[in-house]
C-alpha cells in the first residue's frame, strides 16, 4: 500500500485557552476528529484525494461550529453568502462558487463546476440556477441561523464596525482539507461564509484559486483561512507552490516563508494546511491559534488548537 495523507482546518486567528470552555474544546475537536476521519477511510479504501477533501470539508459545513455551510457568518444585511473552491493536482482542474445563497454544500457544487461545466468559477443567481439545474440540495434560512452567529452580527453593529473587523474575538472559521491519495495525487478544497458584516457582494481569497486554495502534483496542495484581502493580495497559496517549484524550497520552508514572513510583512493574519507530493505535511499560522488537524498511513493522527 503506498502512503496518503490528509489534514484539514477549521479557521485561524484568536483563539485562546483562556476563552474556552472543555466542553466547547471537546466539541471542536470531535467534530475536527469526525471530518478527518471521513477523509481518511476514503483515503485508506484507495479512493481519491479529491473525494477525500470533498467528503472532509462538507463534514465541517454540516457543522453549526465552523464559518462555512451550516455555521457561515451573517453579512452586514444579515443573510448569508458563501464561498468555495476546491482543485485537484494531476491536471489542474478547478472549480470554485462565490456569494451563494442557500446551497447546503457550496464544496459539492464547486466539485460540479468543475466537472459539469466548462467555467472554473461561479457567482451568486447564476451558481444558483446551475445547482438547481443538477438537483444540488438547498436549505431555507432558518438552516443556516445560528445564534451565536447573529450575536456576533448584533455586536459589529453596535460597534459601529462594517468592515472586516471579523467577530469580537476576531476568528477566521473557514473550512478546508488537503490530501495526497495512494495514486500519488494531490487534492484541495476550502469552503467559508467569508467575514461577519461583511459588504454585500464581498467576496474573500477562498473561491479564488492560487489565492486560498491550490493544488498541483509536482508541488503541494494548500487551504488558507484568515484575513481573505491579504491572501489575495498575497496569493498565498500559489506562492507556496511556486517557491517549491522554483526557488527548490522544501514545503516546510515554504509554507513559514510565506504565513510567517511575506503575510505579516503586509499585515496579514491566518494560516494554512498544506501536503506535498511525498507526504510531508505543514500546519502554519501566524495568529493565536489555528483549529487543526491531519491523519496519515503511517499512523500519525493530531488534532489541535493552539500554538
Ligand atoms: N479567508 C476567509 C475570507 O476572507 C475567512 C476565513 O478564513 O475565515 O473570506
């Protein structure tokens, strides 16, 4: 049996242990544990990267805990507008959604723009009708409510903050998985409701290929999560890539190189989850804390939140 991999985050940024309570950390983690233990068995069956990523992250959507799916962020205009992307290594193929509404799995459809049309990325009412046109489940609004969710809106209201101040304790809790397959293939997806109050029509790095999502067998594949107008500005994920492809840095070096160096130098905070084409994983982030976790053949199995 060759070796694979998987690792998977539930967003960065201040999370603290002094703001926690146990049972709030075991629910975290279980529900980390839950989503990388469905990408693993796909893994472990020979199954694809791809699969494994997908499967991985719709787990985390179906979670009210995480800023994706079920759990995303209210916008400025309290509703929600999600975004996702997901790509595989072996030829480069790529599908991503931006400020959809509704749409139970924004991965899943994403996946099916990726291999049922000829677009690599779809927005709002149109990525809407092509979901619908497939039969992709939707949900109402009272889904997607959380309480917690809408208190955070209340709160950036109140505080007079529109912008990208992200929740009071300011937490990125977008969704993402990477995996390298016994095939040798690399996969990655990430899924997000973007920013609390967030601008109607904003759209983060998340949908934007090179930017918080990348994969590409003769590198890596990497998820982002943070603060979405620095990786995009930093194409965070792509560079990564490419320090690996022409600079010969090893993914370690890479991953620091860009999370700890290039993105702070801009004021950037965040982290990502990135696999090579060997196995070799790295777990990254400049804020707090980063939820995370990563599974392999070999038996290594963590789950974490802090630094
Ligand atoms: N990167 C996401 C965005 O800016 C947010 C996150 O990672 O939680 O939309």
């Amino acid at each position: 049996m060759k070796n694979f991999t998987i690792a998977i985050h539930g967003g960065a940024g201040t999370i603290l242990k002094s703001s926690m309570t146990i049972e709030k950390e075991n629910a975290y983690n279980s529900a980390l544990q839950e989503a990388l233990e469905t990408g693993f068995q796909i893994l472990a069956k020979g199954r694809s990267a791809l699969d494994a990523v997908e499967a991985a992250v719709i787990s985390l959507e179906n979670c009210p805990l995480f800023n994706a799916g079920k759990g995303a962020v209210f916008t400025h205009d309290g509703k929600h507008e999600m975004d996702a992307s997901i790509m595989e290594g072996k030829h480069l193929n790529a599908g991503a959604v931006a400020g959809l509404k509704n749409v139970k799995n924004p991965v899943g459809l994403a996946r099916l723009v990726m291999e049922k049309s000829e677009h690599v990325l779809m927005s709002g009412a149109g990525a809407e009708d092509f979901a619908r046109s497939l039969n992709v489940p939707f949900e109402s609004d009272d889904y997607f409510f959380v309480q917690q969710r809408y208190d955070q809106l209340m709160e950036m209201h109140q505080s007079g903050k529109t912008a990208l101040d992200h929740t009071p304790e300011k937490k990125f809790g977008t969704v993402g998985a990477v995996a390298l397959d016994q095939n040798g293939n690399l996969a990655a997806a990430t899924s997000t409701g973007g920013m609390t109050n967030k601008k109607y029509g904003r759209v983060g790095d998340t949908p934007v290929i090179g930017a918080g999502t990348y994969a590409n067998n003769k590198t890596c594949a990497v998820s982002c999560t943070g603060h979405g107008e620095f990786f995009l500005r930093a194409v965070v994920a792509y560079d990564v890539s490419c320090l690996m492809e022409y600079k010969g840095m090893s993914l370690e070096q890479a991953c620091t190189h860009v999370v700890k160096e290039k993105l702070v130098a801009l004021g950037g905070e965040g982290g990502l989850i990135a696999i090579d084409a060997a196995g070799n994983f790295s777990l990254t982030f400049n804020s707090e804390g980063m939820y995370r976790g990563m599974r392999n053949s070999a038996g290594k199995n963590v789950i974490s939140i802090y630094t």
